[in-house]
C-alpha cells in the first residue's frame, strides 16, 4: 500500500529513552582504591544522574512530529513535579498559558455545528510539544468511550445489567492501563439510539488530544478476554478498525448491510478521521437529508429491511462510494472476536473455562499468584485465546425489546454467563472465582 497523505498518516513521538545505566557496586572494598579515584568515580556518576533527570523532565525526546520541540521551556514548580505520576511520568497539573487551540473562540466540539475542525493534527502537535510530559507513548494511548441512555431503563433489570457491563469494561481499562469515558447525556438533542456515538467520539478527541485513538465500545458489549491486548502495530497505517467481512462488502453484487458491526470501532485522533465523522454524520436525524438518506441506503443495501438511515449501512457507504479517501485508510478485522455475536460465543464458555482451568494445572506459572498490575505477563502464556469481545446484538438490555429470533431469557443469561466469566478473569487477582457461570453473587476462594 502506499504511503498515506501527510494528513492521513498516524501522529505519533517516540517515547523519551533515558538509558541511565545502574552502576554496579560490589560488596569487597578494594586497599587498592583511592580517595580521589572515589570522589572523581562519585562525581562523573553524579553528573551524569544529574543530565539524564535533566534530560527526562525538560525535553520530550527524538520525535517523528514534523515540527522540532525547540520551544523554551516554561517553567514547572516543585509542587507540579511532585504531583507527576512516578510510573509514566505524566505531569497533570501542568498547562501552561501557552495560547492553543482550546483558546479559539470559535471552537466546537459538536458534529455538523459551527465550523468543522480543520488542522487538527498540526493542532495536536503543538498542545503536545506544550505538554511534553504527555508526547511520550502517545501512539499507544487509548480512550475506551461507551455510554447509554440518560433516563432510567425500561426493562426492570436493565439498568443493573448497564451497570455489570460498565464494570466490566472498567476492570479491562484498569488492568491495561487505559481511561474511560462513560456518556449518558446526548451530546446532540436530535442525533439519539446508534447515531449518538459520533458527536460523542469527536468530543472525546477534543477532550483527550493526549489520545492517539479514541475506542468506541457499545453498552451491550463485553469484554471476555481480559488478558488480550490490541495489536496496534497490525493497524499502523489506518485510521479506523471495525470488525467486518470484506467480501459481503467489495466482492459481491448485492452489498451487506451487515458486512461490519458499527456499534465497536477503534478510531485515530486524527485530521482524517473529523473529516470522517462530519461525513458519516451529514446522513444523520439532526439533517434535512435524513429520510433521502434512508432511500438511498435502502436502495443500495437489498437486505436492510427498515427504511431509516443508520449508521451502520452509513459506514458502508462511504466505503463503497470513497474508497480512496475513506476505504483505504479502515481496516476491517476479522482475524480475532473485535466483536463477536453473542449467540455463538456464550454456549462455549462453560467448556472454554475448563480448558483454561486445565493448562493452569499443566503450566506451573499460571498458577501462580501475583499482583492485578502484571497480568499481561501472565496472560501471554495462555496458548489459546478466548473471545476478545462478546457483543449483545440485539438484546436490548435497557429497553427489554429484543429480536424476536430468540427469547429474553436466553439474553438475560447469555448476558450473566458472559460477564461472569470475564469478572472470574478479575477476580482471580483477588484470590475468588464465582462458583457458576449462572450465579453471580456466590463465589469461593480461587483453587491453587
């Protein structure tokens, strides 16, 4: 594949290396050894511990951003160095009153109000050479965003149901290391249901401009490989993943409108990607458009049987009729469960926890206990791997109103089985297991 435009292309830095080499003191003092060769030996050691702290707090590191950090360093109290965090060295009371692109009047964090971003990857740039602290492993950082509605739910368990599936992703962010954003408030009156997520997503990108990709994960989705990891370097040269089938898009006469599943994608804080979603948003409720838009998806897509326009067959669309400029630049997964439908997933898990359970009777390590913030370590010994993300579609927890193809119950139980069986992988940590996947109150202590 070629080379992406320069506005297309991933931001990234390079994290600050500092290789201060721990000197190796030995327990036998040496007669040999003089005074002087002491002090001049503690000096250099000194000098060189003082230049690399120097080094670590002052400048952000080789970089790959187009413009050089050379600017003159403002100048951060004791106060401010103290309240950095000590295993990522992020400095959060740090802002210098620098102007940005926060100070523009004219600023809007909503799709298809006020003027368009534009810039938004030199915009970027610049708030990171003014917050060096963050510019650090900024091609890894992630913002998990999910959210529901902001009235209570319908269905009599539905809201304990959001909540277990909001813990749920909490637990994953916190073991890797990720933030989250949970929204119930609609960002924009006239943009409801699945069309919500974009003005959400594009706020988050303003909000967290230290993120180089935004995570939407719908409420209706769980987490259940806890241990599992996004393979960020497969995605280098894109700007949007989501989990889909090519062939049921590109490769036949009568396009899908199932050939992907909007409702989890991974999105690049990028120039191209607020160009992406004041696109995808123009076929939206909030336009004058909408119900055109409705017949022309409909048209294009023989097997969409309701006639509003959604975001789902939006997606596709643009794909389909933008391949340069849209197409390209996403990335359709399917090599692993990026999201994967319930109903083949949840009848599985029962057998696939006694298979795990078995390799950590024959592998001695996974049995061993250790501390929740190193167990990626202990998750990449695991020589098969359970389903990433098991996706409730259409279950509708919060509203009770679920596809007639199969029963309430069976999402009710589908749903407490799926999240048992991830929270199991949480509470491992913490020395229980839950007794049954079917159970979700009783637990006993975890074997060794």
């Amino acid at each position: 594949m070629a080379s992406p435009p320069t506005d297309q292309l991933p931001l990234r830095t390079a994290a600050t290396t500092v290789l201060t080499a721990k000197p190796q003191f030995r327990n036998k003092s040496s007669s040999i050894l003089t005074d002087g060769i002491v002090f001049i030996g503690g000096s250099i050691a000194a000098v060189l511990l003082v230049w690399a702290l120097w080094s670590f707090v002052d400048h952000p590191g080789p970089s790959n951003f187009s413009t050089s950090v050379t600017e003159t360093k403002t100048t951060t109290t004791p106060s401010e160095v103290s309240t950095a965090k000590d295993d990522c060295a992020v400095n959060l009371r740090h802002d210098p009153p620098t102007p940005n692109f926060y100070d523009d009047p004219n600023l809007s964090y909503s799709v298809g109000r006020g003027e368009p971003m534009k810039n938004w990857n030199d915009k970027r740039r610049e708030w990171l050479k003014q917050h060096p602290s963050f510019a650090a492993g900024v091609e890894d950082r992630i913002l998990l965003v999910t959210g529901s509605q902001p009235s209570p739910c319908r269905n009599p368990i539905g809201d304990h149901l959001l909540l277990r599936f909001f813990k749920n992703k909490v637990d994953y962010c916190r073991i890797h290391g990720y933030d989250i954003f949970y929204n119930n408030a609609l960002l924009h009156p006239e943009m409801r249901s699945f069309w919500a997520k974009i003005p959400v997503v594009k706020a988050a990108m303003l909000a967290h401009p230290e993120a180089e990709w935004i995570w939407w994960v719908d409420s209706d989705a769980a987490f259940t490989d806890m241990d599992f990891k996004l393979p960020l370097e497969r995605y280098r040269e894109y700007n949007l993943v989501v989990h889909g089938w090519a062939n049921l898009i590109y490769e036949t006469k009568d396009p899908s409108w199932v050939g992907l599943n909007a409702g989890v994608f991974l999105i690049r804080n990028c120039q191209w990607s607020m160009d992406m979603m004041e696109e995808w948003a123009s076929m939206g409720p909030q336009t004058p458009a909408y119900e055109e838009w409705g017949q022309r998806l409909r048209s294009t897509f023989k097997d969409k049987l309701f006639p509003e326009s959604d975001d789902q067959s939006g997606l596709i669309y643009l794909m389909l009729k933008g391949k340069k400029r849209w197409a390209e630049r996403i990335y359709l997964e399917r090599e692993y469960y990026f999201e994967g439908y319930w109903v083949e997933i949840v009848g599985t898990l029962e057998r696939m926890g006694e298979r795990y359970e078995e390799m950590e009777r024959r592998v001695g390590v996974l049995r061993r206990r250790h501390a929740e913030k190193v167990s990626e370590h202990y998750g990449e010994a695991y020589l098969e791997r359970r389903p990433f993300i098991t996706h409730f579609t259409g279950c509708q927890p919060c509203s009770g109103d679920h596809n007639q193809m199969y029963s309430g119950e069976s999402c009710w139980q589908g749903m407490e089985r799926a999240l048992n069986f991830a929270d199991n992988q949480v509470l491992r940590s913490f020395g229980f297991v839950h007794t049954h996947l079917l159970n979700s109150s009783s637990v006993s202590p975890r074997p060794f």
